[in-house]
C-alpha cells in the first residue's frame, strides 16, 4: 500500500488553513526540522491539529519522530501568525514561566494572578515584560498552564503569546487550537524548573509583529 494510502487509512487530513498556508509554513520550520519534510506532510493530507498526529505521520513516512514536538509548534505559529498580527497589542496577553526567575535573587510575590515582578532585572523577565507592556500587552508571569487557561478564560484575550518548555507549548497549543484565540510561542532553550534561559530577542521579535 502507497503512503498516501496508508495515511489516508490512518484518518489523517489536513485543514484548509493548512493548505493555503504550506509555503509559509515551510519557511518557519525549526532548524531541527526540514522544510521539505513540512511540503511532504502537507501534500499527504498530514493532521496538524494535533502533535500526535504529526507524531504518527513522521513515523508511517519514515522520519525521525523525535522532532514533532518542534514541527508541531512552528506549524502551529505558522497557521496563526497572520491572525496574530491583525491582533491589536491591547487585545493580546503574554505568558512566561515563573522558572525563568532567579530563584536566589528574586523579589517577585506570588498573587492572583501569578507572580508580580519587581523589575529587579536579575533575569530575562524584565527586559520582555518592558517591552510587552509598552506595546500595550499584559503580561503574566505564571507558575503552571491550569492559571494560563483561567486568566485566558476570565479576560477574553483575543491572541495570546507564550514561553515554555516544548511539552507545555505543545499542551496549550492543542487546547487553544479548538479555540478563536490566535497563539504564537517560543520554546525555552533550557529546561527545567528553574533558572531556565530563552532567547530574548526571538521572543521580542514575536511580540512585535504587527500587520
């Protein structure tokens, strides 16, 4: 039996989103992943609402399925970047992990709505949370995904930009996906449950972006 076939048997299918969008999509894929691997997926008729099901595609098209986490992820960035944009700055939030905190050094109190930075600048928070806010964000800086999920519910954000670990990007980008909220997010480039590190200027240029 073809790959089509044995993906089309596996109740693979692809949004029309998706379609419209595959050169793009193409073009953002992480270093990790080649971009003609992305074109495959797509003209295979690939499920992209889902990591499993990018999962489950690289496996049956022979391809190294450790990376559907990333491929997920800058799929899912690419399919909403354009909503992203049209977003007002006003009308978004962004969310980053209380680990990107020095621990040791941290004055930072926890309240109802996560942690309240003092702006001390001992860590990365500082110099993201300056800029968000003079774009007109509001920023959060949260201890797990279940308070993302309730400040996204109580505030009726219309695009949401967010740090974490892949596991939690993939996470929330599955429970946004059933969701009108645009959604764009940059990994951690260490894990872990504190002193994590991100790239700064790669989650300044994903806050920015206006159209």
């Amino acid at each position: 039996m073809s790959i089509v076939k044995d993906v089309v048997k596996a109740g693979a299918k692809i949004p029309k989103k998706a379609i419209e969008s595959s050169l793009e999509i193409a073009g953002a894929i992480s270093s990790r992943m080649d971009g003609s691997l992305i074109k495959r997926l797509l003209e295979l008729g690939v499920d992209l609402s889902t990591r499993a099901g990018v999962k489950s595609a690289l496996t049956i098209i022979g391809s190294d399925s450790s990376v559907a986490d990333d491929a997920y992820i800058a799929l899912k960035n690419s399919l909403d970047r354009e909503g992203f944009r049209k977003t007002e700055y006003h009308e978004r939030a962004l969310f980053l992990p209380q680990c990107l905190r020095n621990i040791e050094k941290c004055k930072a109190k926890m309240g109802d709505a996560g942690y309240v930075c003092s702006e001390c600048g001992r860590c990365q928070i500082f110099p993201i949370k300056k800029e968000a806010e003079s774009l007109g964000y509001k920023v959060y800086v949260v201890p797990g995904g279940s308070m993302v999920v309730n400040l996204i519910k109580n505030n009726g954000f219309k695009a949401v930009a967010g740090v974490a670990c892949m596991f939690e990007l993939c996470e929330a980008a599955e429970k946004l996906g059933s969701t009108k909220i645009w959604a764009q997010g940059v990994p951690l480039l260490r894990d872990g449950c504190k002193d994590t590190e991100v790239d700064v200027s790669r989650v300044i240029g994903m806050i920015r972006q206006k159209g």
